[in-house]
C-alpha cells in the first residue's frame, strides 16, 4: 500500500509543478476571463453592427472606428507601461498615443450622439460593447505582458 502512495504522491508532485506559476503571472481563470471578455464585447459589436439597418457606410465607420479604438488602447498602455518601467518612450509618441485613444471615444461618442437612424437602446448597447472591447484588449495585452516578463525572470 505505500507503493502506491508513493506513485499517487509523486504524480501529484508532478500535477503540481506543471500548475504552478511564475511569481507575477496572471492565474489561467484571468487570462480566460480576459480573453473572454474581448470576444464577447467585439463579437457582439460586430454582431450588432452586421444586423444594424444602418448604410453600409455607416457601419464602415463603427467598424473602423473599434479598431481604432483597440490599437489606440493598447498602444496607449504599452506606452504607460514602458515608461514606468524605465524602458524610453518619446514624448511624441506618449502624447500621441492618449490623443488617439481621447479621438477614437470621441469619435465614437459624437458618432453616436448624432446618429438619427439608431435608437436609443441600440447606442448604449453600442457604447457599451465598445467598452468592454476597449478595456479588455488593454487587459488582455497587459496579461500577455506580465506572463512573458515572469517567465524571463523565473
């Protein structure tokens, strides 16, 4: 009977080391959480949009303006980041990098705001899905970030 304790104690030995993180990783259920996150919020923006009975002009601007959204967001982060790491990042591009992301919500807000052919109820859905989507991608950079910088340390 020790036998198999031993051989049971050793394959949870090993089950542990292969879960174990590297100090500053994020846990498997947050990075699961954020990339959830992420698909779900532009998933259902694009959703909304594709059934939107608005012109096809319309939707190119929303669509664009997401996507601008999301690079201006993580572009903004990463240079947050870098900076507070010691790591050089130009004032042009720090400065660059928050009017983009300041353009891309006003865009959206104005967009929005103006917008005669949508309702109410559809606008919010629209304002939220955009974001959720913008949160989530700086989260989901930030997770990728902080997992690659444990695993250079460890």
């Amino acid at each position: 009977m020790s036998e198999e304790y031993e051989v049971v104690q050793e394959e949870v030995n090993k089950m542990r080391q292969k879960e174990e993180r590297k100090l500053g990783e994020p846990t498997g259920a947050f990075k699961g959480a954020t990339w959830a996150a992420l698909i779900i919020g532009v998933s259902a923006y694009l959703i909304g949009l594709f059934n939107a009975s608005m012109e096809l002009n319309e939707k190119g601007y929303y669509f664009a303006v997401l996507v601008f959204g999301l690079y201006s967001a993580v572009s903004l982060q990463k240079a947050v980041r870098d900076r507070d790491e010691g790591i050089p990042v130009t004032g042009i591009y720090y400065g660059l990098s928050w009017f983009a992301l300041i353009v891309a919500i006003a865009l959206m807000a104005i967009g929005l705001y103006n917008a005669g052919s949508i309702i109410l109820s559809e606008k919010g859905f629209y304002g939220m899905a955009f974001v959720l989507s913008l949160f989530a991608a700086i989260t989901v950079q930030k997770n990728i970030r902080d997992t690659q910088r444990a695993r250079e340390m460890n």
